[in-house]
C-alpha cells in the first residue's frame, strides 16, 4: 500500500467548495487504474476518474436513503443528475487514498456535500402541481395531534397453574404359613396445566402544541406547489368537527371516530379544499442521549391523506408509522426539533406520493 498524502491535500483544495444547503455524504470506490508506461502509479486522469466515481457512490448512497415515491421520483432526472454530477456535489473532501500497485487498485473515500435544495427543485419540475403557479395550486388543510405519554400503566403478567393430584393403590397378596396377609403401598401421581394472561399497557397522554410542525410541513408543501390552508380558518368558516374534539379523540385512541372525520371533511369540502389530512403523532418524553450528551425526543408519525373533491372521500397518501429523534440542549428544543424534522420527512412523503400520482 502506498500513501499518496501530498497529491490528497492539493486535490482536495482544488475541488473543495462551500454551500449552506448541503448534506454530508461518504463516498467509496475500488477504482480500476491502467497506470502509466513506465510506472505502476494511478496517473492524474486515474484519479480523477476515481473521484467521479466516489461522487457518483456518495449520491447513490444518498438517493437510497429517499422513500420508495421520491426515489420513482428521482428516477424521471437521474441521468441529468448524473451527467451533470459536479452542479449537485457542491463540495467535497478526500478523507482516505490507497493505493494497491500489484492490483491496480486506487481504493479511494471522500466526504461529499450534496446539494439538496438543487435536487429538490428538480424533483418539482417533474410533477404537475411544482409547475402550478402561486394561487392556483390545490388547496390542502390537515389536522395533527401531537400527544405526549403522561402515565403508563404496565400489567403484570398473571400466570395460572392448576393442579390435580390422584392416589392409586397397587394391592399385593402374600401367602405365609399362619395364613394370608395383604400388604399395601401407595403412590401419587399429579396432573398440572393453567394459562398465561398478558395485559396491553394503558398510556394517558397530553396533547402538545404543533407550531413547529405545521410551519415545517406547509413549507415543504408550499415549496412543491400545493396551497395550505389552515385547518382553524376552515372550520371558522365553514365548519366541521372542533379542534378540541379531534385533539381529545386522539388523546384516547389511535383512530379519529367516523362522524368527527366526516364532519372534518364536510367542513373542509364547503371550503372548497381538495387535499385533507388527519394524523397523529407519539412524542417521546425527553431523556439524555449517550452519545452526544444532549437531550433526544423521538416522534413517531401517523397519518392519512384523502381527496375530497369527490363525493366520496378518496385515501390518496398515507404516512407512517415512522419514527424520527430531535436533540438539543434542553427539552424543549429536542421536542421542536424532533417535531420539525417529522414534519418536514411526512409532508415530503405526501408530496411524492401525490406526485407519483400526477394529482395537483
């Protein structure tokens, strides 16, 4: 193995650039060099085409992390991606080079920033609604719940055994010269069985403010072409099931009741919305992260999508169940960063899915 130190420190200069829009991702390849006639080293051209390629596996691995809709999504521009790869890669860093001279291996890791906001704006061009302009998107309203477990009561598991015990006689004769006499011995036999019963765990919860979250999820909403409407505002003017009603069923079960999502959806069709969602989401009580020493808050998300415009309601998105953790240095930030990164990742899912659809 030979260490090619002096040349990692000026390429990496040489490419390096800054973006305030981008997410770090690790690049690797075992990259297959001819060398040069009278030397086994990787040539300059060998490792800059060892670089396109650990830009190309930085980006595969980052477009893996995408859903299954994002990623159909993706599929319509990745050779415009790809053919263009250094607008997207906004920087990166070489961070380890080897090189195997009797394989001709130049084995090569880099740390590549990527351009989310850039991918992002072409992942809208794809689908009708990203192409709307402003005001004549479809309106969208949605109602979650964000509730926080307050007590938790755990049953024991009860165990019953039941047991029967049985005597049985076993009667032998013997035969002696003053007569006969009988001699008896006694054993026991013993039958057992019984039940297990197991108990779910019964949780109370509180319902928490979801500022952070409607901002976060109207912003990405907003961003591929749909029009947000507040819920509050639909019910202020058209009616529909109360704020209250909702937070509370869903302060004790996992399900809106049917004439609470009806009502919702009768409002929000008087009020001329086409998109209504409905949700929930679990949010952890806060503890200290082990790693980073700060607090973390996870948020599991729930939620339907329906379009109303129909007579009958149509299911048309879904989210969840999902989970997602926000750290901070107290509390109170975890939660709201826990909040908004669910919120961003759900509306994201959304979107894609009703863009896979072509619905705007």
């Amino acid at each position: 193995m030979k260490k090619q130190l002096a040349y990692l420190s000026l390429l990496g200069m040489m490419f390096t650039s800054t973006s305030a829009q981008a997410l770090e991702v690790k690049g690797q390849v075992s990259h297959q060099y001819e060398g040069g006639l009278f030397s086994s080293s990787p040539s300059d051209e060998d490792k800059v085409e060892a670089v396109k390629a650990a830009k190309l596996a930085a980006l595969k691995q980052y477009v893996s992390t995408f859903n299954v809709s994002k990623q159909q999504q993706y599929s319509k521009i990745e050779d415009e991606v790809v053919k263009n790869i250094d607008d997207y890669i906004s920087s990166y860093t070489i961070v380890a080079e080897d090189v195997n001279e009797n394989l001709k291996l130049l084995n090569l890791v880099i740390r590549a920033d990527i351009n989310e906001n850039k991918i992002n704006a072409q992942l809208k061009g794809t689908t009708t609604a990203g192409t709307m302009a402003s005001g004549d998107g479809s309106a969208f309203s949605f109602m979650f719940v964000a509730r926080e477990i307050t007590e938790s009561k755990v049953f024991k598991t009860r165990d019953t055994t039941i047991s029967q015990g049985e005597q049985e006689h076993d009667a032998r004769q013997h035969v002696s010269g003053s007569g006969i006499n009988e001699s008896v011995s006694n054993y026991s036999k013993t039958t057992s069985g019984g039940n297990i019963v197991r108990k779910t765990s019964q949780e109370k919860y509180r319902t928490l403010a979801t500022t952070d979250f409607d901002a976060a999820f109207n912003e990405v909403l907003t961003g591929m072409g749909y029009e947000t409407v507040d819920y509050a505002d639909v019910l202020s003017n058209c009616g529909g099931a109360s704020i209250d009603s909702i937070k509370n069923a869903f302060s004790a079960s996992d399900e809106l009741p049917q004439n609470l999502r009806n009502k919702a959806i009768k409002g929000a069709k008087s009020c001329d919305v086409k998109y209504f969602a409905v949700g929930y989401m679990n949010v952890s009580v806060p503890e200290l992260d082990p790693v980073s020493g700060e607090q973390k808050v996870i948020v599991s998300i729930n939620g339907m999508v329906w379009n109303i415009d129909k007579k009958l309601p149509r299911k048309v998105a879904s989210v969840g169940p999902v989970q997602y953790f926000g750290l901070g240095p107290d509390k109170d930030t975890a939660r709201r960063n826990a909040l908004r990164l669910a919120a961003k990742s759900a509306a994201e899912t959304v979107s894609n899915q009703l863009g896979n659809k072509d619905l705007y």
